[in-house]
C-alpha cells in the first residue's frame, strides 16, 4: 500500500512540475518575441502600430484560426468516421485542440501525435485506429503542404525572386521546400517501395555507427522498421478509402489557405488602402511556413519571428514589429491558450494529460481492458 501511495504521490509531482514547465516555457517564448520586438522596433513605435490596427481584421484572424481548426477536425474525422462509426465529432474537435497545443510546447512538434492517440483512446476509440486516421491525416496535410510550396515556388519566384536573393532570404526557402518535399519523396518511397526503404536506412544508421554518430544501431533499426510498416499499412488503407482521402485534401486545402490568410488580414488591419497584391502576402508566409516548419524548438521560438520580419518586413514597412507580434499570438499563443482551455474542460471529465505517452504501452493497457 505504501508502494502504491509513494508511486501516486510521484506522479502528481511529475504532473505539475510538467504543467509548470509547459507555462514557464509559454512566458518564456513571450518574453523573447517581446524582447525582440524592442530590439526591432522602439516600444512607443509598437504601441503606435497597435492603436492604428482596425479591430474587426482582428476579430476575423481569431475567427479564421477556429476555421482552421475546425477544418483539421474535419479531415481527422471523415478518416476515422468509416474505421470507427461511434466517433463523435464533439471529441475529434478536442483531440484536434489537444494535438495544437502539445505541438506548440514540443520541440519540432512531437508531442501532438501521441497525446492525439492517448485522448483518442480515453474517448473511446481503438488505438489502431486513432493511429490510422492520424498518419492518414499527417500524409494528407504533407501533401498538400508541399504542393502549397511547389505553387508558391514556381509562381512566385519570378516576380519576388530577386527580392529574396537580395535579403539574403532565398537559401531558407530553398531548404524548407527541400525539406518538405524529401518528407513526401520518403513517404512514396515507403508506398511503393517498403523493403528497399529499409534496407536503405539500415546501411544509414550502419555508416552513421561506423563514423560514432549512431550509438544503439539496433534500437534505431527497429524503431525506423516499425514506423515504416505503419505508414506502409496506412497507404493500403489510403488506396481503399480514396473518396474518404479526397474529402481530408479539400478540407486541408481551406485548412492551410485559412492559415496563409492570416498575414493578409493583419495587412489589411494596418492599411485600409492596400496596395499589395493578395497572392503574394499568401507567397511570403507560405515562405515562413516552409523555413520555420522543422525548426527544431518548440513553436520553431526564435526562428519563426525572424523568418517573419525578414520576409514581411518590406510588406508592413513601419508596422513589422507589431505585425509579427500579432501573427504570433494568433498562430502560436492563441493555440496554447486555447489547449489549456480545453485541458481544464477534459480534467472535469476526469481525462488528465499524461507526462509523456508510449504508445506501445498504450496499445497493451487497451489490449488488457478489451481481454
């Protein structure tokens, strides 16, 4: 009983110091974008920028942000809708809330997926099939990230090329877009070519070991086999849902246009009178999503502001700083804020977030209370 206690007792410690952490962690990322900001801008400078912004384009950012939420809820819960009929929307919206905001604390998003899967489970769906709609959502949103980027690339390089090259922007452009699209080569490596896939990596990890970079070759082998045959069972269901994957790709579409049009209504907030051309505010931050996207801090913290400023900077003129601050709250802490809502809302129903999430363990707790 003792053991019990002692164990119960450590675990609510673990739970705090992790809530504490997360909220120390969201001051400080506000107290760097702050700080920055200064360094960019005078105070009064920022503060003149505010009272000049038109309220109601800011309304619509907050509102344009619920839609793209909304719209991930959507994709998530047409895939999982056919593996699992009793899902209600009501949760995939919670699950989606919660997967924002544990991808915003998380260094390069890690934590979104597993609490996803780890709520999926306490609503009541069958782990494998959380994972199915989740990775199916994850190959949905890559793919249209990068045709996004393909699009942007190849339109927008002709007119703003020139530009980049001068602010000395174009190699984080040209890495993101490299980045993103190796990301999707990899996964149509593993559709269509599973076996060689492995091979491949394993003759990696085995340079890797051969050169000390590597330390465990065996534990790497085995996680990136695992995960291989994850994504290759997701494509087979992909190829038979092909309906259900067309409804995810057009409500990732609204999803991620919802996204790029938040730096247009911020212009428009500042200049009522615009003389920019809409599709190329949507170019530029389609711009900062790729060089941010695999930064590896949480919230890509640091990057994401710079990359902002240096993109936008001859867009808002004197109104960079307040812009960027601005984009932030509503793309980074406005999700935060949102998520421990909703975290508060779910402790009521006696769902409290875990420390951390092992799916395998996950799997074989389900597994238990299912025998």
């Amino acid at each position: 009983m003792k053991n019990n206690s002692n164990n119960s007792t450590n675990q609510v410690k673990k739970k705090k110091k992790s809530s504490k952490g997360n909220l120390i962690l969201c001051l400080a990322s506000f107290v760097i974008l702050l700080a920055f900001l200064f360094l960019v801008d005078k105070p009064d400078k920022i503060f003149n920028a505010m009272k000049n912004v038109n309220p109601f384009y800011l309304g619509l950012c907050v509102l344009t942000m619920f839609g793209y939420w909304l719209c991930e809820s959507a994709t998530i819960h047409v895939i999982l809708k056919p593996l699992c009929p009793a899902a209600r929307f009501r949760d995939t919206w919670y699950d989606t809330i919660m997967g924002q905001y544990f991808n915003s604390i998380t260094p390069c998003a890690s934590g979104g997926q597993p609490m996803q899967a780890f709520y999926f489970v306490k609503f009541g769906v069958p782990l494998g099939n959380a994972l199915t709609a989740l990775l199916s959502r994850f190959i949905v949103y890559q793919f249209v990230l990068t045709m996004y980027s393909v699009i942007t690339l190849t339109t927008g390089l002709k007119t703003e090329g020139k530009m980049l090259i001068e602010g000395g922007l174009m190699p984080f452009v040209l890495i993101g877009f490299a980045i993103n699209t190796g990301v999707i080569v990899f996964l149509l490596m593993i559709a269509l070519w599973k076996n060689g896939t492995v091979k491949a990596a394993n003759g990696i990890i085995s340079l890797l070991t051969k050169m000390r970079i590597v330390k465990n070759p065996m534990h790497w082998r085995l996680y990136f086999t695992r995960e291989v045959n994850k994504f290759h069972n997701n494509f087979a269901f992909i190829k038979k849902n092909a309906g259900v994957i067309l409804k995810g790709l057009i409500f990732t579409s609204i999803q991620l246009l919802l996204y790029l049009n938040i730096s247009y209504l911020l212009y428009r907030g500042f200049f009522p009178e615009p003389d920019m051309h809409w599709f190329r505010i949507i170019n530029y931050q389609a711009y900062v999503q790729m060089f941010s996207s695999f930064m590896p801090l949480p919230g890509a913290m640091g990057a994401a502001e710079l990359g902002y400023a240096g993109f936008f900077n001859k867009i808002f003129g004197d109104y960079t700083g307040a812009a960027t601050m601005l984009w932030r709250i509503f793309t980074f802490y406005l999700p935060i804020l949102v998520g421990i809502a909703h975290l508060m809302t779910l402790k009521k129903r006696g769902i409290v977030a875990p420390d951390s999430v092992n799916l395998d363990e996950l799997g074989e707790n389900e597994n238990s209370k299912s025998a």
